[in-house]
C-alpha cells in the first residue's frame, strides 16, 4: 500500500468536511481501496485491546436488510474479521431523538440477523459509532462508550457517541 496515499486526509480540515457533507462522509469511509481508513478511525474511536485488522463493506444502498423503515438507510455498514456488524452514522442536525433513533438502528441491525431456523447463538455483536455534528451532553468529554450489559455474564452490545463540537 502506498503510505502517501494512506495518509491523505492529514491535508484536509477532516471536521468540517466530515460535519458537511454525509456524501464526502461516505467517499472517504467507504473507500474499499483503502479500508485503513475506515479501520483506523474505528480503531482510534473504540480504542480496544484488540485492535479491528480488517473489515468488509456492505452496501446499504443494495442490501434491503438495511433499509430501515421511513426510507431511510444507514449510512454505513462494515463487518470486522471477527464477524461483529458496525453501523457508523453522521448526524449533522440534532432532532432531538438521538437516543431512540440510535437504539432504533441498533435494534433494526440486531434484529435483521436471522433468517428463518437460524439459532440465537449465530447473533454477532452489533457496534455502532455516531458522528454528532451537535452537543448531545452538556459536559466536556466528546466521547461515550454506551454498553447495554448484563451485570453477571457481561454480555454487551456497543454504542458510541463522538461530538465533533467539543475539543
């Protein structure tokens, strides 16, 4: 892989071209010649201990698993080397129904996994990443890791918050 290229977008103002453009958004993410891309972000925003290596892009425009009721799709859609599902959404408006719509995402992802005879087991996890181009909290952090977990077993689904308003 060319390393120039890898690096691209260290010449660009990454927050206003991300926070204005979901179009832009998805050219840079979706990007199968260079998923480090994407792979880096998702690795920077998650920031686990085992780092995601690669990933598989699902088009959201084809695949009618993903087109969620009311017409909308979300806007982008990959699979790790460990089969976990991530949804990462930009939202540049707040409509004040962040919360719902991204349990409501999160559910539709989950949910959409199983065709008929299919065990529960064969469920992934289902990580989603959301781009805020508002304040969500009324604090400092600008980022949120949100787990729904059992107490005993810690059986978690993920979702995560990134506000591009805060530094």
């Amino acid at each position: 892989m060319n390393r120039e290229n890898d690096n691209f977008l260290y010449n660009y103002d990454l927050e206003s071209i991300l926070s204005t453009n979901d179009l832009m958004f998805k050219k840079i993410f979706w990007n199968k010649e260079y998923p480090n891309i994407l792979i880096s972000f998702i690795n920077a925003v998650l920031k686990r201990e085992d780092p995601i290596v690669s990933v598989d892009f699902i088009n959201t425009e084809l695949d009618s698993q993903f087109l969620i009721d009311h017409g909308i799709r979300l806007d982008l859609i990959a699979k790790t080397s460990s089969n976990e599902l991530l949804n990462i959404e930009m939202q540049k408006r707040d409509e004040d129904n962040m919360y719902k719509r991204t349990l409501y995402y999160w559910s539709k992802i989950y949910s959409s996994q199983l065709n008929k005879g299919q065990e529960y087991n064969d469920l992934r996890t289902v990580i989603t990443i959301n781009i805020l181009d508002f304040v969500l909290f009324n604090d400092k952090r600008c980022h949120r890791s949100f787990i729904l977990k059992d107490k005993e077993t810690n059986e978690i689904p993920e979702i995560n918050n990134e506000d591009l308003k805060k530094k």
